[in-house]
C-alpha cells in the first residue's frame, strides 16, 4: 500500500468518516471490527476503514458525546467493546447527512455545469 | 450524554490513564483476534490469517497513540473553542461584560487587599530565626489588673538565674537619645538598651560588625552601640567602614561595634540603635526602682509555652516570699512573640475579611443576575445549539468557561485595585499596625486571589448556566416567542435580589456601628482645650546637663524665650503628654488613713510639670493654687487630679492633706491643689487618679514642651524651633504636633478600621443597589405586556407604580429582616472594636435600615415611573 493512498484516504475521511462511522451504527450497536466490516458493506467495499484510523475516530466520537460505549460480548464469545449512538449522535446524523446531500448536490449541478 | 460522564471521561484521560490505556489495548486486541477468526473463516490456516490481521492493523502502538493524540487533541480543542466563543460573545456584549468584570474586580479586589494584609500580618512568620520559640516576658497582676506589665530589673536577674526553660533571655529598655557624629543635625532618635542575649534570643545577627560581647553587657564596658540599617544609610551614608568608628549617643562616645540587617526590629521599628543595658547583678534594683524593663526570651527546643509558664508561676512564688514589699501579687506571663503582635489587630482583620467575603458574595449575586438575564436574551441562541446536537454538558461547559473567563478578568483588575488599595493602606494606616509595612502582594495572595476567581466564576456561573442550559426547545424557537423568563428563573433573581440586601445591610450596620462609636470616641472630653497647642519633646543629654538646676533652667529660660513670640498666649511643659501612651506610674498611700497590704496599695499617674502647663494646656483648677516658682525642691507640695480627689478624699477637702508616692522613700508632700481629670492613657481610657509635681521636686532631663497660641499654633513652629536654637544650638527637639494632631494620632486605628469598614459598606451598598434596579428594570421590562393590559383596562399610573415598586419593597424588606436577624448574631465579634455603643445598638441598626430602604426604593422607582409611561398601545403591541 503507498504512502499516497493513505493520504487519500485520511483526506477523504476527514468529512465523511464520521459520518460514516454514525450511518454504521444507526441500526445496531457494533464494536470496532463491525464498525469496518459494516463501512465495507454500505459503501459497497469502496471505503475500508483501518483500525488506525478508526479507533482515533470512535474515541473522538465518544468525547463528543456522539456515541457510547459498553463492553460485552462478541458473537464468538470474547469480550469487546461495543459502540452505539447516543440522542446526539442520532441528531448529528441528521444533520450531516442533510449537509452531505446538500453539498453533493452542489458539487454535482457544479461539475455538469458547461 | 450527562455531565457527569463527561466529567468522567475527562477524568479517565487525565488521572486513570493507565485504566484507559488497558482497556485500550484489550479493545485493540479483540479487533486484532476478531479479524484473525474472520480471515480463518475465509479459509486461511492460522498463522496466516494472524500475519494478515497485525498487517492490517499496522501496528497496536500506533493506532493507541493516534487514538491518544485525537483524545488529546478534542479535548484542547474544545476547550479552546470554548475560551474563542466565550471571549467572542463576552465582546459582542461590552456593556454587560464592563459591569459584570468592574462588579467582580471590586469583590476581588477588596478580598486580595485585605488577604494580603493577613497574609502579611498574621500567617508570615516573623522575621526571627525559629520565631515559634520566641516568646516575651512580662510581670502580670495576681488580683486582676496588668497582665503585661513591665519588669523589675531585680526580678529580671532572678528569673534569668533560676529559670531552666530558656535557652536566652534578654531584657530590653526602650529610651530616647540624642545622637550625633555622622551627618546632620544632632537627633533625638529611639533607642533599644538591652541584655547582650538580645541578638541570640531573636536570633537574628548584624549584617556587618558583631553582636554585643557578654563583656560589653557590664557597667563600665558598655560604650558600643549597634545601628539599625536605616540610620546607617541615611545618617553615615552607608559606610562600608563604619565599624570600629564613633558615635556620640547622650553627649557621650560610644563605638560602633555593628549594623542590623534592613528591616530588623523589635516591637517599635522607629528604634534606630541598640546599646547594652549593664544590669549589674551586685545592685540591688528593687530598693533603687522601679518597673520598666520589657523581656524577651528564646525557648529551649521541645519546651512548650505552658512548661515555661508552670515554671516561671514558680519562681514567681518563691520571688513573692523572698521579698513580700515588693512582689506581693505580682506573677509571670509568658507570651508568644506571634500572639504579642497580632493578638490585638485580629479581631478587626477577621472583620474585614468578613467584610470583603461579604461584598465579594453580592458581586457573584449581581453578576449571576446579568447573566440570567443574559440567559433570557440568548435563549434562541441556546436553543438553537441545543437544536443542532450541543449536549446539555457541552452547553454548561460553554457557559461556565464564560463565567470563569469574566470571573478571571474581574480577577486580574482586582488584583490591579488590590495593588493601588495596599499602596493606599501602607500609605494612610496608622503606624501602629504592627508588620504594615512587610505587606505586599506576593505569589502566595496571587494564587489566593487566582483561587477566588476560579471559585466565583464557578459560583456565580453555575446557577444561570444550569438554567439556561436546559431550554425549553419549542418555546424558545417559536417565531415571537417571548424569550421571557419561566417562573423558576424569576424565583432565583429574587432570591439574588434578597441576598444581596441582605448581606448588604449587615455591612451597612457594621460600618454603621463604627461610625457611631468613632463618633462617640471623638466626643470624648478630654478635660484639655486641644485648639491651638503646640507640643514638642526635648531631651537634654545627661552629659552637657548633668546638674538638676541645669536642666529646670534650661526649660525655664526656653519658656521665657518662647513667651516673647508674637501670638503664644501660654507656655508650659510636662514630663509626660497625654494620649501618647507613654506614662509614668507608681503606688500611693494616704497617711492616716489606713493602708492596704504592700503590693495592694492604689496606683497613681506621676506626672511633672512647669508652672504655666494647666493654663497651656486648658486644664481648669477645681480647688486651692496651682504650683509656681517658690514650689523648689525643698516645698513639698503636690497638686492631685479630680479622680483622686473624690475618690480617696470623698467627704473631706483635700487641700492641706498629705499623700505619700512610694517613688523615692522621701516621704509625703502637702496637697495644695485640685485640678480637673484629663484623658491620660487613650481618649476610651477613664481618667486614673494622678499627682503633678513641680519640675524642681523631679528634674525630668526630657520634657514636653506645651504652647497655647492665640491662632494657628503650627504657624509658630519655626519661632519655636529658632529660640531653642538660640538657646543651645546643638539640642534637637522632636515630635513637633499640635495637640489636634496628638489626639487624632491616638485614635488613629478606629479611624482607619471605620474607614475601611464604611468603604467596603459603601461598595456593598452601591453593588446591592445597582443589583436591584438591574432587576426591578428587566421586570419592568419583562411586564411591558402586562402593564399594557392593566392600563387599557383602566388601571392608573399611580395603580400601576404601586404594583411594581411595591414588588420591590416586598423584596427589599424581606431582604432587610433577613439581615438584621444576621447582623444581631453576626455584630457580636465587633464588640471589643467598640466604644460607647452596643453591637446591637438599635438606631444604627434603625437608621442604616431606614437608608437601605430608601436607597432601594430609588432603585425601584426609576423602572417603575419608565413601566407607567409606557403608551398602552404600544405596549400591547410589544411583543
């Protein structure tokens, strides 16, 4: 993997990580391997979020009250930590995700334009 | 998220590090074994799919240091964030940020000031080595008078012999001398004569030249002399040779041996040099004086003070045995040198710090006020943070950060007021505060008055913000919704209001009380006519005047002098000014009457004057003559005071009578004279019996001088100053005041300590003030609406007044009950800072309640004539 890639993908990540990361748990608690695992699967493997990046991202998250954490157990028995939303991560949600669309939106009318 | 977990995790990252760093690394860890199955799953073997998974990973350090770093990283950034916004929002609002930091740097200002003054005063220790183990010695009264009295030097030598608690015991005698040599005119300087143990039981040592040798401590070898640092830079211009040189103390030569540390001094730091005492074991003093040593002593390590106490208490019994005349009642008291300086400022200090904590506590009111009511206005604000996902705590965080930030901008103007108010205090205090002039302020009343911002932010911060953090998201985003206040939120600004009138009027009544004592202290009658009198000391040095006829004549012919200038109309002097605290004192007894037991005989003030000293001075003659120029040493005549008069002499007359003072065993002298009592020790002292004899009888070498002008008194000091000149050019004289001055100077501490008080009441009365018509204004404000309504359904201007100052005075007299209740309980330490008064003297207590009420209902009626000119078609509009 070159250095250039991971550049891409911190910048990438930046905005829409968080984002990402809070669509990920909006159905269900999950901990840090199902958070990427589940990133993988709603982007369709477009994004592959590594641990070095991910971690960082949950604990801010956390900081921020976005999200909790709970231990518990793995579906294979082993002893994990679990993250889900809380009322505002649910509201930052919301709102990134109408920001989202409505810079996307943006960008699109602004790349068609002649 | 609630608060308490965010302070939680603020909590795991900063003092459970390593708590977080495991669960950390366990988390990690699940991730890596997680993905090892998954990849296993996928069909690799073992090893392979661990291989891929640490790949993957990219290292378990690195990812727990970037999870570290954005931790870090958020918390500093929103604690950053905070400090911008509030700083930001505490601009955009200049008028509410300016009363709200002046508000605080007032109260903090005013605690700083008066910290540092008992952080100078009381906790520093003083400036002698191990100054716990000092303590001072006195002789006390066994039947309840003195308990610090002076010393017998024979009493003195015996305790110094047969004490064993002591590791150095020094006795001090504090004197006036004339010194010459350096530069300048000759000057009467005070003087320290003391025990060659003085420097070892303070253990502090010259900074040049020595200590006294035991040697020197000895009649015959005692003509050194060691100066203090000042009179050594002002005086010999800080010769670095200085010792070894002479200085001429008294007329006589004396060797200057060394030169105190700067700043070092010993219960007076006017004394600018210390001789040695030479008591000599081989005179037997109790036959030959007097009381008048003050001693000093050093405790051993590990002796306590009431070990030294039990043992002296001894002594003193043996010594009361040994020599009954004498000793009779007469016990020890052991002090400690701390509790000798303060003990008698600290009940004031614990006042003022009262008082300060006081004003400081209804500037948080004030500002905790404003800040609701800043709350109300930024409701929408709130809401809107609230709306888009601030959590409740990310809301009080920003808010207390605010508080703190305006609490820490009070505080640094504060500590700029502070700064002003010590130079103000040093500057204008009496001189009498012991340690004034060690006070400053230091690191430790900086981190004091960092601590106290921190705390008042907090304090003051957190009620609006816990207010204000919880909106009430539909209403306030309501589209004309009012942004008024919930009734809660009208509760807690009442309830601000009522501790602040509160608190105020016990400040109030504390200055109150002052006042009306300093009042009564200056009412005294002193029993003398203070206008126009000019005093001055001279001391004529032993040895140019060693005969006793010298010395009377000295003081006549100045007299004669002084009487020639244009506008004296009288001329005397006394051996003793009143209302300067320094006295002389001796027992009495009455011959044919019976005597009282040795040692219980009546004390008498012993005083000795020039004939025209009554007429100078004002003091009328009650009975009989007043003593002249045939009263030689030979007449034995007397005049007694009013006191004595009636109190030893109560049905007979007096003149003609015989009174023994026991000072020299000469026997009695004939009264032939009653003149009127004066205030002798302090203008709150009761006048004691006293004796006046004539200058002849007790040729005092030093003497007040007492001038009575027909004008302005001060005016003659330079004629006055030219004739003692023109009698011996070489005699300084000192203490130049005019009696006005004498007696302001003896009450210059009450007048300090009411000062202070009524500026700290007068502070509180202004902020108290100000905090109601801030909130009898935004009431008024808040009931536009309503005021509307009541006027279009008829209600008048005067209907509408009553109701809104009446809501005022509602809080305003509640706030007045709650005070006195405290004041009654509270006033009780002022006690023994009054004279005259009761702590709970009722027309302070009335009048000061009567100007609090009036002042607030200036406040409330300023907002309520503004609510009654609202035009009722406009205020219904006003939404």
């Amino acid at each position: 993997m070159s250095n250039r890639d991971d550049d891409f993908t911190a910048d990438l990540l930046q905005g829409t990580l968080d984002l990402l990361v809070l669509k990920a748990l909006s159905a269900q608690p999950l901990h840090g391997l199902g958070v990427s695992t589940r990133i993988n699967q709603i982007t369709k493997g477009t994004f592959d979020v590594k641990p070095g990046s991910l971690f960082p991202a949950l604990h801010r998250m956390e900081e921020a009250g976005w999200l909790k954490a709970e231990w518990g157990e793995s579906e294979n028995n082993r002893r994990a930590k679990f993250y889900s939303l809380t009322r505002a991560g649910r509201r930052q949600l919301e709102t990134e995700t109408e920001d989202w669309q409505r810079i996307s939106l943006a960008i699109g009318s602004a790349l068609r334009a002649t | 998220m609630t608060l308490f977990s965010k302070g939680g995790s603020l909590l795991r990252n900063t003092t459970r590090r390593i708590q977080v760093d495991r669960e950390l690394t366990e988390e990690v860890g699940t991730y890596v074994e997680l993905l090892t199955e998954k990849k296993m799953n996928e069909g690799m073997n073992e090893k392979e799919a661990r291989r891929a998974a640490m790949v993957e990973v990219g290292g378990v350090e690195q990812v727990k240091e970037n999870v570290r770093e954005g931790r870090m990283g958020f918390a500093m950034e929103t604690f950053v964030q905070d400090i911008r916004y509030g700083l930001r929002s505490l601009l955009k609002k200049p008028g509410f940020t300016l009363t709200a930091v002046i508000a605080l740097a007032l109260g903090i200002g005013a605690n700083t000031a008066i910290f540092s003054v008992i952080n100078g005063v009381l906790l520093r220790s003083l400036a002698y080595g191990n100054p716990e183990r000092i303590v001072m010695l006195w002789e006390k009264s066994l039947t309840g008078g003195n308990q610090q009295n002076v010393i017998s030097p024979g009493n003195f030598l015996d305790w110094e012999k047969q004490s064993g608690s002591f590791e150095h015991m020094a006795a001090v005698w504090d004197l006036r001398a004339n010194l010459t040599g350096g530069s300048g005119e000759p000057e009467e300087i005070k003087a320290q004569f003391v025990s060659a143990g003085f420097f070892s039981t303070l253990g502090v040592q010259p900074v040049m030249g020595r200590a006294f040798l035991p040697q020197e401590d000895k009649t015959g070898n005692e003509l050194v002399i060691i100066l203090s640092h000042e009179v050594w830079q002002t005086r010999f211009g800080s010769d670095p040779q200085i010792v070894g040189k002479q200085a001429t103390v008294n007329g006589r030569q004396r060797t200057i041996v060394g030169v105190m540390p700067p700043g070092f001094h010993f219960l007076d730091n006017q004394v600018k040099a210390w001789a040695p005492l030479a008591l000599d074991p081989a005179v037997n003093y109790r036959e030959t004086t007097g009381r008048f040593l003050r001693a000093v002593a050093r405790l051993k390590p590990g002796v306590s003070v009431q070990q030294a106490q039990g043992e002296l208490a001894g002594i003193a019994k043996q010594l009361e045995q040994a020599y009954p005349t004498k000793n009779i009642n007469w016990g020890i008291n052991v002090v400690p040198m701390h509790e000798q300086i303060v003990g008698e400022i600290r009940p004031i200090l614990i006042v003022l710090l009262a008082a300060v904590a006081f004003v400081l506590l209804i500037a948080c009111a004030n500002v905790a006020n404003l800040l609701l009511s800043r709350a109300a206005a930024r409701q929408k604000e709130l809401a809107l943070r609230a709306a888009l996902g601030a959590g409740r705590a990310r809301l009080l965080r920003q808010m207390m950060t605010e508080s703190v930030l305006l609490a820490l901008m009070g505080g640094a103007l504060g500590v700029l007021l502070a700064v002003w108010g010590i130079r103000l205090l040093i500057a204008f205090g009496p001189d009498n505060i012991p340690r004034l002039n060690e006070i400053s302020v230091d690191l430790g009343v900086l981190a004091f008055t960092f601590a106290v911002s921190l705390i008042t932010g907090l304090l003051f911060g957190l009620v609006p913000a816990l207010q204000a953090s919880r909106p009430d998201l539909n209403d306030a985003l309501k589209e004309g919704g009012r942004g008024s206040t919930s009734g809660r939120t009208g509760t807690l600004r009442n309830a601000f209001v009522v501790a602040e009138v509160s608190l105020a009027l016990v400040l109030l009544i504390g200055a109150g009380l002052m006042i009306r004592s300093f009042a009564r202290l200056q009412s005294v009658n002193t029993g003398f006519q203070a206008e126009n009198v000019l005093t001055m000391r001279a001391q004529l040095p032993g040895k140019k005047y060693p005969e006793p006829h010298q010395i009377v004549d000295f003081f006549k012919h100045a007299q004669e002098r002084i009487a020639t200038i244009p506008g004296v109309q009288a001329v005397g002097a006394i051996s003793y000014l009143p209302l300067t605290g320094l006295t002389s004192r001796d027992s009495f007894k009455i011959p044919g009457q019976p005597s009282l037991a040795a040692g219980q005989e009546p004390g008498v003030e012993v005083r000795v004057v020039t004939p025209a000293y009554f007429q100078a001075m004002g003091i009328p003659l009650l009975k009989g003559r007043l003593l002249d120029e045939r009263d030689v040493k030979e007449t034995r005549v007397l005049l007694i005071n009013e006191t004595l008069a009636k109190r030893y002499f109560p049905n007979t007359d007096p003149l003609g009578k015989q009174l023994e003072v026991m000072w020299d065993g000469s026997g009695p002298d004939e009264i032939v004279g009653v003149v009127g009592d004066i205030r002798e020790g302090a203008l709150t002292k009761e006048p004691e019996p006293a004796i006046y004899w004539s200058h002849p009888r007790e040729p005092y070498s030093g003497m007040a001088l007492v001038i009575r002008a027909t004008g302005n008194a001060s005016r003659l000091t330079t004629a006055v100053q030219k004739e003692i000149r023109g009698l011996d050019p070489e005699q300084p004289i000192s203490e130049v005041r005019t009696m006005e001055q004498v007696i302001a100077k003896s009450i210059a501490r009450p007048r300090f300590n009411t000062l202070l008080l009524s500026i700290f009441a007068g502070v509180a009365l202004v902020l108290a003030s100000v905090g109601l018509y801030g909130v009898m204004n935004y009431s008024a404000t808040q009931r536009t609406h309503e005021v509307g309504i009541r006027m279009a359904l008829g209600a008048t201007r005067s209907d509408i007044m009553k109701l809104v100052v009446g809501n005022g005075m509602m809080l305003t007299v509640l706030g007045i009950g709650i005070g006195i209740a405290a004041s009654l309980i509270l006033t009780r330490v002022m006690a023994s800072l009054l004279f005259g008064v009761t702590a709970t003297d009722l027309p302070t207590f009335a009048g000061v309640s009567a100007v609090l009420a009036g002042v607030a209902l200036i406040a409330n009626y300023i907002p309520a004539r503004r609510a009654t000119r609202v035009n009722p078609v406009i205020a219904l509009r006003y939404e």
